[in-house]
C-alpha cells in the first residue's frame, strides 16, 4: 500500500475512533478511561493535522491502548469492542506510519 494510501487509513480510522469515543463518552461523561482516551485522540488528531507526524515525545504520551487493555478489553459491550479494536488498529498504524 502507498504511503499516502496508509496515510488516508489512518486519517479515517482516526476521525472513526474520535467519533465512536464521542458517543460512550457521550453515554459516560466522567468514566476515567473515556476521559483519558478521549483526550489523546483529540491530541493525536491535533498533531496529525495536515499531513503532519506526532513527534517522539508525543507518541512517548500516548497510551490509549494500554487504557484499553487494562480498562476496556474486559467489557463485553459491542459498542466499547468496536472501539478496542479501532484503538489497536491506530497503534498499530501510527508505529507504521512513524
């Protein structure tokens, strides 16, 4: 796949993963990993902007699998699975991309 091929994919499977945490979030408002997970999509969105790459120290902050795994993997909601699987996709991704 092109570079700019993946780059399209992540864009997408990232505005995707900012809108399905919108609506638990929207469901939850105070649930920490929401929250957390929450935020850093709308950093990484920030920093991917315009074909932009997030720098070390910024990947370095991002941990929002690891907020799935712990927080989210467990809860048998399709809507919340979907989301993990999203999540794991983009990390998977972002590495790539980097």
């Amino acid at each position: 796949m092109k570079a700019a091929d993946q780059r399209k994919q992540f864009d997408a499977l990232l505005n995707d993963s900012k809108d399905s945490m919108g609506r638990l979030l929207a469901k939850a408002p105070d649930f920490p990993p929401y929250l957390s997970i929450g935020r850093q999509l709308r950093a990484l969105s920030l920093w991917t902007q315009d074909g932009k790459m997030p720098t070390r120290e910024q990947r370095l902050a991002l941990d929002f699998q690891v907020v799935a795994v712990r927080e989210l993997e467990s809860n048998s909601n399709p809507e919340v699975q979907q989301l993990v699987k999203k999540l794991y996709q983009l990390a998977y991704d972002l590495k790539r991309l980097s």
